[in-house]
C-alpha cells in the first residue's frame, strides 16, 4: 500500500470518525430535548394541579360558615355604608387571590370560575371606601384590584354584554346581589 493509498484511507476514517460523532452529538441533543420537553410539561401539569387545589381551598375557606359571617357583616356594611371596616377582611381575602394571580400560583381562569361574582361584586360595591382608604395608603389593596382587572377581562370576553359588568351603573342590582349574600347566611 503506498503512503498516498494509506493516506487517503486514514482521512477517509477520520471523516467517518467525525461523522459518526456528529451524527452521536445529534442524538444526544435531541435526546435531551426531548427530555426538556417532557420535563417543562411535566412542570406545567404540576403547576395546573397545585393551582387547581389552591382554588378549591380557597373556595372552603370562602365559604367556611366563619367566612359566611365575615361577608355577611361586609356585605350589610356596604349596602348602609355604615361601619365599613367590616368590609375590610373580604377586601383582604380577596388581596390574597389577587397576589396568587400575580405570582403565577393560580390561573386567571381558575380565580374567575370560582370568584368571579364576589370579586366584582365585592371590588363595585367598595369602591368609594377602597378610594378613601387608599388616600392613606396607596397600595392599599393592589392585588384585589389586579383580581379584579384579571377576571373582568375574562367575562368580557365570554360575554361582553353581561350584566356583571355595569353594576357600577346599576345600584338596585348591586344591592340585590349583596342582599342575596347576607339572605345566603341568614
């Protein structure tokens, strides 16, 4: 064999070699791409499930009979616009379901579909004591409203006509929807 012939056979296996370890780097990469892949959604089916039982306990704590009473209370304050600190504490629950949206903790459908009615109900009828407030403390409440931006948008995708969404123009039927609060506990 001459040195020609043997040269041109070694580089001959040497691309081969390198082929061959593009072709093992190739997949690899696609191995581990798939692993990513599978591994974001495996992330983001745990993510769902967490967000899904945060909604159904905050829907027990919602509607835990001591809760029941706490909305009573605010929701007989806001229709007399008397002592209106007892509204305090729905504005807060409500604080927290805003700050677990914010955070990515639960889904903005998940917060509508469970809190919807109260957290537009709750968010109107406040509004002239949140504003009040607010002149001490700006931030007073940030995540409610963010609650309240979040699901709104939802409804008025799903039904840009709803009535849920002109109870600011609508007081008779804000307050029979606050009348049906405190009846729901009475």
């Amino acid at each position: 064999m001459t040195d020609h012939m043997l040269l041109e056979l070694t580089g001959f296996a040497t691309v081969l070699a390198a082929l061959a370890a593009a072709i093992g780097v190739f997949v690899s990469w696609r191995g581990i791409s798939a692993q990513n892949t599978q591994a974001r959604s495996s992330r983001e089916d745990f993510k769902l499930s967490l967000a899904a039982d945060l909604s159904i306990k905050l829907g027990d704590r919602f509607n835990s009979p001591e809760q029941r009473l706490i909305r009573t209370r605010a929701a007989r304050a806001l229709i007399s616009n008397e002592k209106l600190i007892e509204a305090e504490e729905v504005f807060d629950f409500f604080e927290t379901v805003g700050l677990m949206i914010r955070s990515g903790a639960l889904t903005r459908d998940l917060a509508y579909n469970f809190f919807f009615h109260w957290i537009n109900m709750y968010w109107v009828a406040g509004q002239s004591y949140i504003q009040e407030e607010r002149k001490l403390s700006r931030a007073l409440w940030e995540n409610f409203e963010f609650a309240y931006s979040a699901v709104r948008e939802i409804e008025i995708a799903k039904d840009p006509n709803s009535g849920d969404l002109s109870l600011s123009e609508n007081p008779e039927r804000l307050k029979e929807l606050l009348q049906a609060e405190i009846e729901e506990t009475d």
